[in-house]
C-alpha cells in the first residue's frame, strides 16, 4: 500500500512536454541572481543558542558552548564587511537587477546594505528573521520568528518582503503560516521545476518560484562539490547554455552568500557568469519578486491547471 501523503505529492508536474510559456519581451531564459545576506544572525553562545554555527568556511562547526568560535565567527564578518560590497559592485556595474534573500537580523546590523538596497531597486527575500532552523521550532515560535523578521524589514528597509526562502528548509508549518499572515505572493522553499508552478496550501494554490540548491554556491563547501571557482562557473554557464538549447521557456536562479562568493576568486566567477548570460541571446535578468508578478498575472492558477491537463 502507497501510504496517502506519498500520493500526495506532486510528482507529475507539467509533464514530459511542458506547455509553451512566455516571459517579458520574448526572453527565453530568465536569471535571478540571488545574493543571500544572514552574516550576524548565525547560531552563536553570544545569541544565547545551545551551538555555534558552522559553515564559514568550513562546513562544520568547530568551537562550541560555552566558548564563542571567534574563527568562523570572522567568516562571516568578511561576507558583512567586504563580501557585500565587491558583489555589489559587480551588480551594479553590469546594471542588472538583484533580489538580495537577507535574514532580519543580518540587515539590522549593517544599515547601508538596505540603504544599497533602495538605492538600486533590489528587492527583497524573506529569510527569517535569524538564519537558524524553523524545522525544531513549534508553530508559535515559527510565527513569533515570522512576525519580528516582518517588523525589521519594515523598519530598517522600509517594505516588507513579498516572497520568503528559510533558512535552509521550511518546517511543516511554514507555508501554513505565510498564508495566515497574509501579504506573501511567493515562496521559495521548493526545487521541483524550472519554471514557477502552485502548490497546494490546503484547498487553495500558492505559488512557487523554485529556488536552486545545484546553482548555489554552497557546494564550495559540500562533497562532492565544487573545488575551484572555475568549476561553479562551468556549471553555471552549461546550465544556462543548455536551457537555452532547450528553446522552452525557463528560468535559472544563481544563489551567491556574500562570504563565500564575496571572496576575489568566487567573485570574479560571478562577473564571468554574468557577462556570458549578457551576450547569450535569448537571456534576460529579472528580480524575482517581477517573475512572480508576471507569472501570477499571466498563468495564473486556472491556466496552470489547464496546461498540466
């Protein structure tokens, strides 16, 4: 017997032949350049948590409670002190359009990230409001996290997020609560397509704009991974070669942690990458609060259940 919640889910999606979608102006291939922005809000005994987070530059974490990792803790203060900035620049001096996925907490305790945030029209991603897990907390203290996260966007940025993205993966009760809270358009917890699609938050749809842990630079520090800057580059650039190969709409999401792709080597990756989507016809940079916009004004959920038959 297949278990209900295994039949449940939506393994089919739109099927071996995907409809024919269209983005703005005829672009084939749309890219969301993603800078994710938590340097502050990490697990730390100085916030008073039970662990010392991990992944600075090492994927685990080395000193614990009682003792503060003063090393990793330096990881991240590269990424909020210089890693920022040189991916900034590189966004800006390309001029194209960034949705920076920031914790709360991370944008408090750095006021000119959100002020180059207004300044240049990049929007913004829920990413609660510290970057630690929502899946051990209860539902009341997932809501009491969603509720402050909300309240520092809107004082220290000056709007609240329209989209959300947790820290890592969603709890059972994310999507549930997004809902209840009202405002959100979009969330970012599912990898399932190329494309946008809705997903089902008891009887109504609510849509997805996948997120990508393959075009992430994450797998600097996984295994396998990525050992050299110009392997996160390869996968990069074949991934969108290939998807515009494919001549069906779809869209590429590149996520860069400003320590870890905030360093000269990875940075320069990310300037390559650009300016190879830049001279590949067919490809356009849209933020991703745009694509959510256009695919719920063009497909919206009526049409996405008639194109999947």
């Amino acid at each position: 017997m297949i278990p209900d919640q295994v039949r449940e889910r939506d393994l089919v999606g739109y099927g071996p032949n995907p409809p024919a979608f269209a983005w703005p102006d005829g672009a084939k291939v749309v890219v969301n350049m993603v800078l994710v922005y938590e340097e502050g809000s990490e697990s730390s005994v100085i916030w008073g948590d039970n662990r010392n987070e991990g992944w600075g530059e090492y994927p685990d974490p080395g000193v614990q409670p009682p003792q503060r990792d003063r090393g990793t803790e330096a990881h991240y203060e590269y990424g909020s002190r210089a890693g920022v900035w040189r991916l900034a620049r590189i966004f800006d001096a390309a001029r194209i359009p960034v949705t920076v996925s920031a914790a709360a907490v991370a944008l408090e305790l750095n006021p000119a990230v959100p002020a180059w945030m207004r300044e240049h029209g990049h929007d913004l991603m829920g990413h609660g409001w510290r970057w630690i897990p929502l899946w051990g907390m209860t539902r009341d203290e997932e809501r009491e996290h969603l509720h402050r996260a909300i309240e520092t966007y809107e004082r220290v940025l000056g709007q609240r997020p329209l989209g959300w993205n947790c820290p890592s993966w969603p709890s059972e009760a994310t999507r549930e609560l997004l809902v209840e809270e009202g405002g959100f358009i979009y969330d970012s917890d599912g990898c399932a397509d190329d494309i946008p699609y809705y997903a089902r938050c008891g009887s109504e749809p609510f849509l997805v704009v996948p997120y990508s842990k393959t075009y992430n630079d994450s797998r600097f520090l996984m295994s396998p991974g990525f050992s050299s800057p110009r392997d996160f580059l390869d996968t990069l650039t074949t991934g969108l070669d290939e998807l515009v190969h494919e001549g069906r709409a779809a869209m590429m999401t590149v996520a860069m942690h400003a320590r870890w792709s905030g360093q000269a080597a990875r940075a320069a990756v990310v300037r390559a990458f650009i300016e190879h989507a830049r001279s590949t016809p067919g490809v356009a940079f849209m933020r991703r609060v745009d694509i959510a916009r256009w695919w719920l004004e063009q497909y919206p959920p009526e049409l996405a259940d008639h194109a999947r038959g």
